[in-house]
C-alpha cells in the first residue's frame, strides 16, 4: 500500500524556511554583539546595585587608526583596554602572542618625557562581560598611573579602535557569578509563570 506523493510546500512554508535560514545567518554575522547585548543586559542590575562597574559611553576614547602615531587624552588613572573589531590587527595580535614577540603597538607619555607604557597583549577571545559600546574585543591592556596626553604608535588601518576603561580583569569571577544567579532567578520566574498558566487553564475547564 502506497501513502502517496508528500503534499506540495506552501508559500508559507517556503518563506518561514527562507526567514529562519536568514535569522541563522545574521545570528552567527552578528554573534559577537548579540553576546555582548545579553551581558549589558545582565550586567545593568549589578551595576545599579553598585556591585560591578561598567563602562560608559563617555568614557569611551575613540583612536583613528588610519594614521600613526595618534594622539589621545587620559582622564583618569586606572586600567585600559584597546578594543578592536579589526580582521588584520585581530590576526597580528594572535600570532605576536603566539611567537611571544613584543607587542605590535607602543604608547607614550607626552607629559613625561615619551615614556614608554608597559603593555600586555591580550589572547582571550569576546566575552559576555565585554562592554557593547566598543566594537571587537580587547588586543591589549595596559596602566596608566598619571592622567594627560598620550600618543599610540601602532600599523595603520582604515578603521576606529577604542581605548576602554577595564573594570573586569580580577573581577571575572564576580560578574560570571551574578550572571549566573540572574539567569537562574529568570528560569525559577517562567518556570512558575508557566505553572500558574497550566493551572488556571486545568482550573477552566473543570
């Protein structure tokens, strides 16, 4: 006994096809700023709380890449990042870090002297604590102790890199932690949301 040919697609089954391979694709195209969405997201409670610090637009230093060395302004002392979304820079920062080569970029005081800045390459990839106003993730992290002006020396590209305040290296711990809790106490929440749902409809139809 045969069953038949399977009926013909409709157009609606089609385009839902079409606009779910398309949803996928700008998913894995634009993973990096869905992750780092989730974790402003998750992270804008804490801060409110004042349990974790996190970066701000105005914090944000802008440094053009398409000429060197580049000039910029520190306004406070503490701990920085340089962000970059940058395929080439991204492919030079790996492999200096896998040769265990001296960093490709330089910074220095323009206060003082043009002393150098010690700076650590960074090898970690995108994390979901990494802020959304920067694009990319961070290359290289460094202290300034003094604030003024300062000038990057580095290969040039025809893009934008960001100098971010860095509030979560010693930290990551912490922030993973109330990430964690959140995403729980959001799962307890539809969870009992779903189990009042079921209820009140078994309560109808009694």
């Amino acid at each position: 006994m045969t069953t038949g040919t399977p009926p013909p697609p409709t157009y609606r089954s089609i385009f839902g096809g079409i606009a779910v391979v398309v949803l996928i694709l700008f998913g894995f195209i634009f993973l990096g700023n869905i992750v780092k969405y989730a974790g402003a997201t998750l992270t804008f409670i804490p801060a409110k709380l004042g349990l974790i610090q996190v970066v701000t637009r105005e914090e944000l230093i802008l440094i053009d890449l398409s000429v060197s060395p580049t000039s910029f302004t520190i306004r406070k002392a503490g701990h920085y990042s340089l962000f970059t979304d940058n395929y080439d820079l991204l492919v030079i920062n790996d492999a200096v870090l896998a040769a265990g080569a001296k960093p490709w970029l330089k910074i220095r005081s323009a206060n003082n002297n043009d002393e150098e800045i010690s700076i650590a390459l960074v090898g970690r990839g995108l994390a979901i604590y990494d802020t959304p106003l920067a694009k990319g993730r961070p290359v290289a992290a460094f202290e300034i102790t003094e604030p003024g002006e300062y000038t990057i020396i580095h290969p040039t590209r025809p893009t934008s890199a960001y100098i971010v305040p860095d509030y979560t290296t010693g930290n990551e711990n912490w922030i993973n932690f109330l990430i964690i809790i959140q995403i729980a106490a959001l799962i307890l929440i539809i969870r009992d949301i779903r189990g009042a749902l079921r209820d009140k409809k078994k309560t109808s139809e009694v």
